[in-house]
C-alpha cells in the first residue's frame, strides 16, 4: 500500500515505524528537515521537506497515486486542507486527519464530502481519556480495551504472590468460575511471550491478559488478582488537552482535583469545571501535594507535556501514597524504563493512538486493532466474509483453522449491525451511538476448539508478534472469486 504520513511528529513516526515493518510503501511530509533526516536513518521510507497543506508538496510526495493521506501534523487547518486537496486534486481512496479541537469534532457535517472531505477522524486526547477512564473503573488491570462495541473486553492484569492462580494450570480456571466464560489470550513473562495451553501454570509478576463478555470482566478478574477498592478520590497533574478532558469525565462520578502550573490556564480551567478542584501550582512541589493530602488519593495521573515532570510528580506521589500512579510518557525509552519500577501504569500516548489509524491500513475487514505491550503485540478485531469455499474460516472450527504460531483466536461475536461511525460529533453523539450499537441483541462466544465461525461473526485475533500479522490478514481474507 502507497501512504503518505503528513507529520513527523510522535504519531506520524509511531505510525511510520509501525507501517515500514509491514512492507508498504511509505513517504513521510514535515517541514523540519533535521527530523526526517533522522527518520530516514533508520527507517525505509522516502522523506519530502515541506508544508503538508501545499498542493506542490504533496505532488512530490507522489499523492497522484497514493492510497492514502495520513494527514497526523499538530495543525487541524493544515490537516483538513491537506484532505480537501487529496480528495479534489488526486481523489485519494482513504483520507485521514488528526483533530485536536472539539470545536470542529462538535460539527460533524465539517468532514463531509462536500467540505473538507475526511474519511476518517482520529483524536488523539480524546482516545487517551477514555483509556484512561478503563484503568480508573479496572484499577487492578494493566489494560483494558474493548472490541465488537463494547462487548468484549481484553484486559492485562499483573499474578501477585498468593494470588488464587498462580502456581496453578490455566485449566482450573473454569472449575474456578463455572459460570463464566473466558480466554487467556496470552502470558507475558518476564517480557517473554508463552502461549497458553491448558496445562500452563501462572507464576508470580506474570503479565496475563484474558478475554471475555465485558459483563464479566469483573468475576474473572477476582481470580486472576486481588481486587482493589474502587477508586472515589483522583489527582491529575496538568490541565492541557488530556487533563481537562479527563477532569471534565470524571468530576460528576469522583472527587476530582487538577494540578495546573499557568495561572492563566488554570483560572480557565476553573471555569470550565463545575465540580473539581482546580489547584494553581507545580505538581512536583512536595508541600503543595502534602497539603493536598495526596497520600488520600486511590489514582493519581500524571498528564503534563514534559515526560520529566510526569515522571518526578509520578514518583513523587507513589513515595507520599497514593495508591496508584499513571504517568503519560512520550518517549518510548522511558516507558521501558520506568514500567516495572515505582510507576504502576506508564502510558506511551502514540502507542495507544496508532491502533485507531492501524485499523484503517490493515488488508480486510478490521473493525479495530489495539497496540500491545508497547507495539510488540497486537489484538485484531476481524470482520469475516465470504462462505465455505471463498473463505479459509467460515464454516470452520477454531481447531481447524490454520492460524500462524503465535496467533490465537480469543473470541467471536455473532449478530452484531454493521458499524455506525461515531468517530465525529461531540463526545455525547458520540457515546449515543456507541451505546446503541452496543445494546443490540448480539451473542458472545468464547472461542474454543470446537467453535464454529459463521460469515459476519466478529472475531478477536491475539498476535504475540507483530510479523505475523500478515499471516493473519491474508488468512480472513475473501477468496477473488466472492462477490
């Protein structure tokens, strides 16, 4: 596939590392010359020095024939021109911008063909608030994303000694909660994969992600771990895009306060919010958390733009204690670092964007694609097609279905609606449509050996390991001669 990212900033090179690994096609656009020197070093792509929202640019970017404009630059307005020009001038297949502003995501008809002609909006804050918002409900997972509309929930949970699993086979597990259905997708042990069989025994400090009905993600999770009280108080340090956004989600359910260092954005902040606590101030000041008694706080989020300060405040808070800490941290060296230390949950944003734009680069019908463990591993949700003779999965049981090793089928859902899009409006159109996409009558099944896949099942795929990810595409695919 021919794509153009426009923007090479942490998403656009998430993105691009992600792609060139898959053999497309890739040119990368930006204005800073020096940062696409250093991409072209150790990436295979080809790199075009200038702005994204002029027609000459995107011409020697080869957008004559691209099958797709990736316009991810920090600038909406260059974005959406960048759209409007590929539709117009070169009627590129699939366009997708990056939004920042919910003054345009609140005016859908913006996106349409008729204006600035988006396929597809993805935005980033908002992507990481809801992520945010699943570990702050699951405070005992590592991760927690939803696939089929909400109907299935793969979530990471971390064993703990003396936990009711550990040091026993994975096959006990259904003598332990008869009445519920579930998968373990995968084990990560000491950042070694295992793929799990009946006879797989949990250790202590093992990283288990399962799979089941999103009903009972919380049955399964007691026997998986200890369960943590639920969280009332929250501390969020920095009042940007993400910290606003989460404040404004999670004031009417929790005891909210938000650390802001500009007085100017945190007056404007208190403004905009009606029941936390708006606090003017630096989040790694030991005094002021003290006063702010946060060794009361059940989460503290650590949501500024400096990986440093999230880090320090993060630690900080920890030592003090508060029960748990998420730093939001942009350099992915720092992620690895910090994982396992101190720091509960550290939050790589590009990894967590990038499977909403890998969800439309990916060869057949894939409703979603989640990036695990920091783009090591990855979870598709697969759209299947075809009958018995154009399709290698219809019609057949999971035990006969010649998946790659590696790759394990987790789940199907049966009888979902075709996908609404509900990827513009304001976040409550939004969370209209979701939940009534999600309220239809649709069957979960957890895959086992002798499930059968019927055309239109929806089908969670667990890949350990990003190369066999085209194995997996060509696999669901449709045979040529369907129609």
């Amino acid at each position: 596939m021919k794509i153009i990212i426009l923007g090479a900033g942490r998403v656009g090179t998430s993105v691009a590392e992600s792609l060139v690994s898959e053999a497309n096609d890739i040119t990368m656009v930006d204005v800073a010359a020096d940062k696409l020197l250093l991409l072209q070093d150790h990436l295979d792509l080809r790199t075009v020095v200038g702005n994204a929202s002029h027609p000459s640019v995107l011409i020697r970017a080869g957008a004559e024939d691209a099958d797709m404009i990736l316009a991810v630059t920090q600038s909406d307005e260059t974005n959406l021109v960048a759209c409007k020009l590929a539709a117009t001038m070169f009627n590129t297949p699939t366009k997708i911008a990056r939004i920042h502003s919910a003054n345009f995501l609140a005016y859908p008809e913006i996106f349409s063909a008729e204006n600035f002609s988006v396929d597809f909006v993805i935005c980033p804050e908002q992507i990481l608030t809801e992520y945010i918002e699943k570990l702050i409900e699951f405070p005992e997972a590592l991760q927690v994303l939803d696939f089929a509309n909400g109907k299935v929930s793969l979530v990471a949970v971390r064993a703990f000694h003396g936990g009711p699993l550990v040091g026993r086979e994975l096959q006990e597990l259904r003598q332990h909660v008869p009445n519920v259905d579930t998968r373990v997708a995968a084990i990560f042990r000491k950042d070694r994969p295992i793929i799990p069989e009946g006879d797989t025994v949990i250790e202590a400090e093992d990283e288990v992600f399962f799979l089941a009905a999103a009903k009972d993600i919380r049955s399964v999770m007691r026997e998986m771990r200890r369960m943590d009280k639920p969280v009332e108080r929250v501390m969020i340090a920095g009042g940007g895009n993400i910290g606003k956004r989460l404040a404004k989600a999670l004031e009417k359910d929790y005891q909210v306060k938000i650390i802001e260092y500009d007085k100017r954005a945190s007056e404007r902040l208190a403004a905009d919010l009606h029941h936390a606590l708006v606090l003017h101030g630096d989040a790694t000041d030991e005094d002021l958390l003290e006063s702010e008694n946060v060794a009361e706080m059940d989460m503290f989020c650590a949501l500024t733009n400096d990986d440093e300060n999230n880090i320090m405040s993060a630690l900080l808070a920890k030592r003090m204690g508060a029960r748990k800490v998420i730093a939001l941290i942009n350099r992915s060296v720092y992620v690895d670092l910090v994982q396992s230390g101190s720091i509960d949950i550290a939050i790589s944003p590009a990894q967590v964007t990038i499977g909403s734009l890998l969800a439309h680069v990916r060869r057949g019908d894939v409703a979603a694609v989640h990036s695990l463990r920091r783009g090591a591993a990855e979870a598709l949700e697969l759209v299947v097609h075809g009958d018995a003779k154009s399709s290698n999965v219809v019609g057949r049981k999971v035990a006969d279905i010649r998946l790659p090793k590696g790759a394990t089928i987790g789940a199907i859902v049966r009888g979902l609606p075709a996908a609404e899009s509900w990827r513009w409006g304001s976040d409550e159109e939004k969370k209209k449509a979701k939940d009534a996409a999600s309220g239809h009558d649709a069957q979960v099944l957890i895959a086992h050996h002798d499930t059968v896949i019927e055309a239109e099942d929806h089908v969670v795929v667990f890949v350990i390991n990003k190369k066999l990810i085209h194995q997996v595409e060509k696999l669901f695919q449709v045979g040529v001669g369907f129609l």
